[in-house]
C-alpha cells in the first residue's frame, strides 16, 4: 500500500490505545487546578503577529526563528500561537477581566506550534497545559502558582524532579545588569555566535539562554542578576522563597535560569527532569508584572507556568508511572441472529443511558468470533442473545473474570445488571478490607 501522504514531520497521532490516559491525564490537571480557584480559557489557535512580536519579545528565539507566521486573505499577518500566555492576556484585556474580582486565575490546554528540530520531548505541534494569575503582585501568590505545579507532580507520582529558582528582578534592575552584560560579554565578542551578536546590542540577557557550547562557556562567568537586585525584588524573592520552605516545596536557587520570552521580571522558576535527557525542563514560568501593560492594558501584576503534557508523559513513561486507560466494556451482548440484533440493540440502549460500557455486534460475526472479540477488548461481562434466550425472557450473564454466571431477566435487563455490578463491587471492598485494622476494630 502505498501512502498519498504521512503526518507533517514534527507532529504525531495520539491513537485510541493512548488517548484514554491522555484524556486522564488532561482531567487531573484541570482537577487539580481548580482545587486552587482556577478557571479553564479557551482562546484561538492564531493571533494577530503582532501580539506575539510583542508580547514573547522581538529578541527571542520564539519569535525570530520558530513561529508559524504567514499572511491571510485579507493580507493580515497572522500568527499560530506558540505559546499560551500572550493569548490569555490578550483575552483578559479585550472582554474587560481586569475590571472583575482580582486575581483572576485562568488556566488553559492548548496546541501550541513552533518551528523547530523535532527530537525527544519536542515537537512542532506540542500541548500545554498553563495557568495565569493576573492582579496580584504579592509573593505569595508567586508561590501558590509553584506550589499548584508543584502539586500535579506530587499527584501524579513523579519524582526526581528539581524546582530550580531565580529573580531576574524589575527593569530598574536589569538596566544595571544589562549594562554589566554587555560590557562583559563585548570581551568575547569575537567567539559570539551570529544570533548573541544580534542580543548583545539588544537584549544581552538573551545570551544567557543560548544553547551554543561556546556560548555556554563564556555566560559560565557573566555576572550575575542576584547581585544587582533592587531592594524591593531582594525583599520580594526572599519572601518567595519563605513561603516555599514553609510548604515543605524544595528548590535550589540557579542564577543563570531566565526564561526564553521577554515578558518576564522577578521570579522565575523551572521544574528539572533528568528522565528525558537534555531536554529536562517539564515545566516553566514566572511572574511578568509588565506585559498587560505592554499590550494595552492597566498596569497589573501577574505570573502563570507553562507545562508540556508530551514532557510530562515522557518524564512519567521514564519513570514507570503508568497512567489509567480508558474504561473497559462492562458487558458484551451477542446475538446469535438477525431478530435477536434487534433485542441486542435495545438492551443495548438502555444500559448506555444507565451508563454502562456496552458493546454488541455490529459486523455480522459468527458466536464463536465475538466471543473472541468480547476477550480482545477486554469486557467484563458476556451474555448470549439466542432464540431460547428471547423465548424465556431470561438472559445468562457470564462474569469473564471467574466463569461464574448467572440470570438477569430481559425486561428490566439493565437495572438487574447494574445490581450485579454494585454486588460484585461491595464484595471486592469487603476482600479488600478484610482483616485492615480500621478505628473500633477489625473489619469483618
């Protein structure tokens, strides 16, 4: 066979073998988010480029070399996002949030989309899962945001991951520290890399977050932003940092971490794997107390995290977590002919709209095939529609676990096979408790 065409390079197909602990996964996030006050966003896959340029910032790597840009029919620039904060503040500002009870905490699941070298735990169509809290400027809302990330890994199960922290302070500070910068890195000019050229007129943080070894060399012994604070940002991250220790949440404070997206000031923080390789970051963010501001806005404080469900599955898959699948079939009904497909599919309706797992045959296979079928999807649950079965009102159910039977009437046929299924719960909870030590005694 050949194929007309395969998926986009970068890109990839979530089967049905996997979307079941996808769409897990994607519910406990939201979950525990919203133990937390957060409420979903849902804003388009494209922009105007613009609110990017920016937003993410002209001198970042997202925006000079990695975004989906082209111009629509109307000749407007127009942009697939490649990340979820810039959109969310965009929507804040244009349906008037910021006139409501603040903070206003918003959390989000999109698809997100950037040019870049596919490899492990990076693709060019990735999700994200990210909260944003706009309205608050105090340090402790700094670390609920780390501390709901914090959180989901707990939840989860996963460990060995390493909160790394840092202030990169407000732009009164960052005058100083640039200025410092350039003049550092100009004695390295000629060993720069053709982009750190371009940033260390413009931005000569950027250079911080090159990837070049080269690069990495020389920023080895660039100074650092901790020591140009403010007294306002010292007293600001000292005061993220009490919160995180009276929480029990561990970090380790990494001065060279800045994020790669201009919008950020003050703290900044990373959740490190070393599960995936190189690329450890499984989730990123910080506060950015100047972007609503920058796209029009009033003068609001606010921070969030972005977090890459694919990372978080690798970190998990490395880790040997394995995540719930999707539910099983409870129960499995085979008719044996044309009249009994008919009663098969009526059963079939009312056990749906009582909420059970059910599936019949619908491909006009013979006993014996859906009987194997029934095994190969893993049903609970059989029971043969013959025409014995229809004369006698009575339907034999078999459990596929032990061989047990036993007869459900088929008038009524769903309500007798949810008592079984609450039968046979209740007994499995009774083994499970028998001889645990529970206040007052022993379960009997």
């Amino acid at each position: 066979m050949a194929l007309l065409t395969k998926a986009v390079k970068g890109t990839q197909d979530l089967l049905p073998d996997v979307t079941g602990r996808q769409r897990y996964l994607e519910n406990t996030l939201f979950e525990i988010a919203e133990t937390f006050g957060f409420k979903e966003i849902r804003t388009p896959v494209f922009e105007h480029t613009e609110l990017f340029q920016r937003g993410v910032g002209e001198t970042t790597d997202v925006v000079q070399k990695e975004m989906y840009t082209f111009d629509d029919k109307g000749g407007r620039s127009v942009t697939l996002r490649p990340e979820g904060t810039a959109g969310a503040v965009r929507a804040f500002l244009e349906h008037g949030l910021f006139n409501e009870t603040l903070p206003q905490k918003l959390c989000y699941l999109l698809n997100c989309y950037r040019y870049e070298k596919p490899q492990a735990g990076r693709w060019r169509e990735f999700q994200q899962f990210g909260v944003e809290m706009l309205g608050s400027a105090e340090p402790s809302a700094d670390a609920e945001v780390i501390s709901l990330a914090n959180e989901i890994f707990e939840f989860l199960g996963i460990e060995g991951l390493e909160l790394r922290l840092n202030s990169i302070g407000c732009p009164e500070c960052r005058k100083k520290y640039h200025a410092a910068l350039k003049e550092y890195f100009e004695g390295f000019r000629d060993r720069l890399c053709g982009t750190c050229l371009e940033r260390l007129d413009k931005n000569p943080m950027r250079i911080l977050d090159c990837k070049s070894p080269v690069c990495k060399e020389i920023c080895a012994g660039a100074p650092v932003i901790l020591d140009y604070l403010c007294d306002e940002c010292r007293e600001h991250f000292e005061s993220v940092k009490k919160y995180l220790d009276g929480m029990g949440i561990a970090y380790t404070v990494d001065p060279g971490i800045v994020r790669g997206l201009d919008y950020y000031t003050r703290t900044v923080f990373e959740f490190v794997s070393t599960a995936i390789g190189a690329q450890g970051t499984v989730c990123g963010g910080g506060r950015y107390d100047g972007l609503v501001a920058e796209l029009g806005g009033p003068q609001t404080p606010a921070l969030g995290f972005g977090m890459g469900t694919g990372r978080l599955k690798m970190v998990m898959e490395n880790s040997g977590i394995n995540l719930p699948g999707d539910n099983v079939c409870d129960i499995y009904l085979a008719p044996m002919g044309k009249e009994e497909s008919f009663r098969a599919m009526q059963i079939a309706a009312d056990l749906r709209s009582a909420g059970v797992h059910t599936q019949t045959d619908v491909s006009g296979r013979s006993l014996k095939a859906q009987m194997k079928y029934a095994d190969k999807i893993g049903a609970k649950y059989t029971a043969v529609i013959g025409s014995d079965e229809l004369a006698a009102g009575v339907l034999k159910v078999k459990n596929m676990a032990d061989g047990s039977t036993c007869e459900i009437e088929i008038d009524g046929f769903e309500d007798g096979f949810m008592r079984l299924m609450l039968d046979n719960v209740t007994s499995d909870l009774s083994s499970a408790l028998e001889g645990i030590d529970l206040p007052g005694g022993k379960a009997e």
